[in-house]
C-alpha cells in the first residue's frame, strides 16, 4: 500500500511538558556502521542518539546470525527462552531455572563481539510454561540469581573485562497463551502475574533491567474507553476484538476469524502488571504489534490504514495514557510512603513514557494477513514525526522477532559488506539501521 511520504511537521506540539527529562544510565553512542552502543552503570536503558535502538529476540547463539544482527545493529539481544521450575533436592531455593539455551555459545558472544551490548533472559513464549507454584516472584529472582552466576557460568578469563560477571543484564516478560484454548495457560491466573510483579521489583531493586513484551491485545490502547474491549480479563482464548466487536469489523472480518477458528487474544491482562508493578519499574515496555489478527494488523490489511498513522495512533494513546476497568483490589506502593496500601479501585490509566516505549514488530516469517509486515520507512517516519509532536523526544525503540529469520540460510557472510549480501532485503536490522541514519537531519532542525 503507498506511504505518506509528505508527513505534516508543523503540528503544534503537543505534550511538550509532559516528560520531566529522565535521565537513564545507559548512555548509547553511535559506533562504526551506526552501532548502537551501550555502557552500563546501573540498571536503565535509554538512547542518547537521535535514532532509536534495535532490539532482537534470539534462541540459537551458534548460527552466526546474532553477530551479524549485532554488526548491523542490534543492540540488545533478548534470548528465548528460560522457564521457572520447581525441585526438591537439586537446589536448596526449592526451584530452579530450566532453558534449552546454549549458555556457553551465549557467553562467547558477550566475550568476543561487543561487549556493549544488552543481553537479557525471556520468560515465557508461545505455548510455554507459566510460573508454578510453590515459590514467591522474590524468593525466584534468588533462584535466578544461582542460574545467572553459577550454573550460566558466568564469568571470564579477560582481566581488562570489566563488565558484570552475571551472564544476563536482566530479563524479558513474554507470558503468552497456547495453542489448545482448553489447557492452563490459555489464561492467567492472579498468582502468575503477581509472580511478574514481585520478581520484577525485586530484580530491578538488584540491578537487573526489566522488561516485559506484551502482545497488543494484553495491552491495547486503541480501544474505545468505556467499552467491555478495556476491561481486564485472565482470559488468553478470546477472539480478536477488532476483527469481531469492534465498531469498524466487519462481516467479512468475522468470516476469516471463523474460518480460522482463531480464538487466541486477551484483554488487558497485563495493566494488572503495570498497576501493581508500576511503570519506573520497568525499563522498556515491547509492544507485540505483530500478534496473530492483532488490531494493528486489522487496521493495515482491513481498514487500509498508512502504517506510520497507525503507528502514531498507538503511540499517542500509551503517552497520554487510556483507561482499563475491572481491575481486582491491589496493594501498591504508596507514592508518599515506604508502606503499602491496598488499592480498592478498579481502574487504572494505563501509560507508557516515550522514553520506555519500543515498538514490536516481525521480520520476513510474517504472511501479510494473520501477521502484519511493517516497512522500516513507516518506523523511521514514525520517529520523525514523535519528534516534531513531542519536542525532540522519540520512542527508545524497535523490537523484533526474531534474529533466526534474518537473512538466508547461510550466515557466513559475517564480515562481508553488507552492499554485496545476497540477503540484505531480508536483514531487517540493517534495514531499520539504513533507514535511522537519514534522521539525524531532521533533529538538528528542531
């Protein structure tokens, strides 16, 4: 579908008083092919550059393709995945962390290429696990704290290597549901997500970064307020709204959902999180726009929406925030008190600071219909156009998924230049990258 390519820079600015200037320690500099680069002193992630950051989810460190994601950008890696599990003799905490991940191959990238760069630990996935019981989210932060050092063999022989001796900076939020509707985990209970809420506060009072990558419907923001689309809901086997409910679905919308038999979104599942948590908690919030008939995909191939005003339409709505009812009562922290108090409202405003807001979005694997393709270009003139709205701030960044589909089979074209790969059209890294150096011009102008 075309683009606008003519963006309207001359909006007024609105918000600009917004974000009090938060200064995160993560500074990030430009380096060689406009390499992103991190430098870490406690446990915040930010960009300091005038583009944002690239971050890819990876499974297999013994590919080749996550140095390359890393030489053509990417700067920071999200593996997936490790799952908690509970034990009775192997392990005096009581659990244990279990991955099918090649911590060793792991380690040897941190050591060898680009010591900068983030390297975080994925709980969850499709069809994964959820926490067990047995084990409060604080008491698990101690059991992943034995993993991250002992068993991960985190640690190095280079004595000018003065990087943390932890494996992992910290972990990744990626609770999903499953294929079978029926099974335990086609929703979430109030314990797993109080898991999330205690171990992320715990790990981020370590030092940890925390982050947390929610599909659009466990989190979406383009609902019409007041309606049942932003009710909270435990539920991970619903239809997707926009596709079915939604003021602006169709007959035709609801015929390819029956067809489909799909039955797999949730409702603000995780604004409980958030609520409970709270957002400084968190160091980036990953929104999964690539979700299987997310409404962001209902907006692109249904709706014929441009990309980059679909963009922006989210992105506005998580900076002023919208609102979730139904909660159940929390106890959060009190803004004026060590103490905790037990909240009895039911709603919450779910919203998310430019500062820690990442764009989620897929690779070549994605079929243009169940699964929405974005261009780099919509991302890129996204940016540009939070910039002009929003003083001179962007969003921090660009997830994807994931780094195995980058490029062909063959990733032996490492070193090579990139003009002469075969597979450049299918690096998504090196495109976004491509696409974030012609920003700079349009920053020094504002």
């Amino acid at each position: 579908m075309p683009w606008c390519n003519q963006l309207i820079y001359a909006l007024p600015l609105l918000f600009s008083d917004y974000f009090s200037g938060i200064v995160h320690s993560f500074p990030i500099v430009a380096e060689g092919s406009n390499m992103m680069k991190m430098t870490q002193s406690s446990s915040s992630i930010s960009s300091t550059t005038s583009s944002p950051i690239i971050i890819g989810y990876a499974s297999n460190p013994n590919s080749g393709k996550v140095e390359r994601a890393i030489q053509d950008g990417a700067s920071v890696i999200i593996w997936s995945f490790v799952h908690f599990e509970i034990v009775d003799t192997t392990s005096s905490l009581g659990g244990r962390i279990r991955t099918s991940l090649d911590l060793d191959a792991i380690q040897k990238i941190r050591n060898s290429r680009n010591k900068e760069v983030i390297h975080l630990a994925a709980f969850g996935g499709w069809n994964g696990p959820h926490p067990p019981s047995g084990l409060t989210g604080s008491q698990w932060v101690d059991v992943f704290d034995e993993f991250n050092t002992i068993e991960a063999g985190a640690t190095t022989n280079d004595d000018n290597d003065e990087r943390r001796s932890q494996l992992f900076d910290g972990i990744d939020w990626d609770y999903e549901g499953h294929d079978d509707i029926t099974s335990s985990t086609s929703q979430f209970s109030i314990e797993t997500l109080d898991i999330v809420v205690d171990f992320s506060i715990e790990a981020k009072s370590r030092g940890y970064i925390v982050s947390m990558a929610p599909a659009e419907s466990y989190l979406d923001s383009t609902i019409n307020e007041g309606s049942i689309d932003g009710e909270f809901s435990l539920a991970l086997n619903l239809p997707p709204r926009a596709w079915t409910t939604s003021s602006s679905a169709t007959n035709e919308d609801r015929t390819i959902i029956n067809n489909a038999k799909f039955r797999h979104a949730g409702r603000q599942c995780y604004a409980y999180i958030l609520a409970k948590a709270g957002i400084d908690t968190f160091d980036f919030i990953s929104i999964q726009l690539y979700e299987a008939y997310s409404p962001f995909a209902h907006d692109i191939h249904r709706r014929h929406i441009d990309q980059t005003l679909a963009l922006m339409k989210r992105i506005h709505s998580f900076v002023t925030g919208y609102t979730v009812t139904g909660l159940p009562p929390l106890v959060v922290a009190s803004s004026t008190s060590s103490l905790s108090q037990e909240d009895t409202t039911s709603q919450f405003v779910v919203q998310i600071p430019l500062e820690k807001l990442v764009i989620g979005i897929a690779n070549y694997w994605v079929d243009g219909m169940k699964f929405c393709k974005v261009d780099p270009k919509a991302i890129r003139l996204a940016y540009e156009q939070t910039l002009v709205e929003y003083n001179g701030r962007g969003f921090l960044g660009v997830m994807f998924w994931t780094v195995e589909e980058e490029g062909g089979s063959d990733a032996e074209l490492l070193d090579t230049n990139d003009d002469d790969d075969d597979d450049t059209e299918k690096r998504l890294t090196l495109l976004l990258n491509r696409e974030f150096k012609t920003i700079g011009s349009l920053t020094s102008e504002l």
